[in-house]
C-alpha cells in the first residue's frame, strides 16, 4: 500500500499565522479556511470585521481547490468563457483559493475570502508558501 502525505494540526497552525500575517501586513480583514484533500474543514480564522457571508465563501473556494487540485482561478475564467460552469458542484468557483501541493501530493488548500478575489489569493498563497 502507498503511502500518502496529509496535513498536521502543526502545519494549520503555521499556514493560518502566514495568511494572517499576509492580510495583517497589507490591513486587509479576511476568512481564512484550511480544508484536507477531501474538502474537509481543518483550520479557520474570521478576522474582526469580516463580513459573515465571507466565511462560508472561504470554505467553499476552499473545497473547490482542494477537489479539483486547481486555484480556484482557472474556474472563474472559465466560467466566463463558458457560463454553464458556474452550476459546477465542486463548490465556490471564484479567485480566492490554492490548492496545497506536497511530494506531489494534493494534500488541501487554501481559500481566502473578505477583500478583492486577486488579493484573497495573495493571502491564500501566503500560507502555502509556509508549508513550504
């Protein structure tokens, strides 16, 4: 049987502070959600005066980079050049979110909701980035 990477409570930790930081450094408030390969909720962070709405669209763009092993980017392009997927079940298919990337494994992502889509990603690369 192979042997698959997954996610540590230890590794939410550091991408939660790492996207904090980011949002922190440029004055942005944000959700923050970290989800496993699955889609499944690990870590979360609303930011004081975040909307709550942001809240479920961060675990939605979440879930559908995790799924898809895609940014939630290359979705939202596509639906602009072809509307039917925006029915796409996968979740919230809007600029937002990154997938996690380890031993070229999926192992979850990122999704990022509260300002403007290309600046959620920031954030949300930020915490990949310290996964390293």
């Amino acid at each position: 049987m192979r042997a698959k990477p997954s996610l540590t409570s230890v590794d939410v930790k550091k991408m939660l502070a790492a996207c904090e930081a980011k949002a922190n450094e440029n004055r942005w408030s944000v959700a923050i959600a970290i989800v496993d390969d699955g889609g499944f909720l690990l870590g979360f962070q609303r930011m004081d005066g975040v909307a709550p709405v942001s809240a479920e669209v961060a675990i939605g763009k979440a879930r559908a980079s995790a799924v898809t092993k895609q940014p939630t980017k290359v979705f939202e392009d596509r639906v602009k050049e072809r509307p039917a997927f925006a029915t796409f079940p996968a979740g919230v298919l809007i600029q937002g979110a990154v997938p996690l990337i380890h031993q070229s494994e999926c192992v979850g992502a990122i999704g990022v909701s509260g300002v403007k889509s290309a600046e959620d990603e920031q954030v949300a690369q930020a915490g990949a980035t310290a996964l390293g």
